[in-house]
C-alpha cells in the first residue's frame, strides 16, 4: 500500500493556461481552525473585517475559505510555502553598504 505522506513521483505535470484566469485569488489573515477527516485535511481562512462603529472600528473575522485536500496535497502545500518564505527571506537581506571614505585618494 502506498505511504499517503508521499506524494507519488508521476513525472512533469502541466498546467492548463486555460483555467488560470477563472481561478480565484484566495486573501486571508490567518487560519482560523483545523482538522481532519476521513482522511481528509481541512483548514478554514479567515480575514479581518474592518467595520466603522461611530468613531471606533469593530473588527470582525469572516472565513473566506474552506480549505480541504489529501495528505499529500497538504505537504506539497506545505513545502511551497516554506520555500516561498525563503525566498522572502532572502530578499529581505540587505547586504551592508560600503563605507564611503572621507577623504578620496
């Protein structure tokens, strides 16, 4: 039986051009639960809602997705998000700017 934690190597996949303009594009502030079942993964996305109360704001925090898929889908997710941030990271360093002498030989 095949280890569900391990994605099947099934070669290049290609990505229809076709459907990546109906897709939506999914914002959130956070997950807001998680579980399992049935083997499946399920995570809820949650973002704040910022609603003027007089001269106060109320935050609100509405779902704006239910997430659900396999184990492998959920590592392959995980994985892309650890080398997105890395890539953040990267260019988040800044290298040190060199000293500019006081006096020009």
């Amino acid at each position: 039986m095949a280890d569900p934690e391990t994605p099947a190597n099934q070669g290049p996949v290609t990505i229809s051009s076709s459907s990546s303009e109906r897709a939506p594009i999914i914002y959130f502030d956070g997950a807001s639960c998680f579980g399992h079942h049935n083997g499946a993964i399920q995570i809820e996305l949650a973002a704040n809602l910022l609603l003027p109360v007089g001269a106060a704001v109320r935050v609100d925090v509405v779902q704006t997705a239910h997430l659900r898929c396999s184990v492998a889908a959920a590592l392959a997710l995980r994985e892309a998000l650890d080398k997105a941030l890395a890539m953040y990271k990267l260019g988040q360093q800044q290298p040190t700017p060199e000293e500019i002498p006081a006096v020009k030989n």
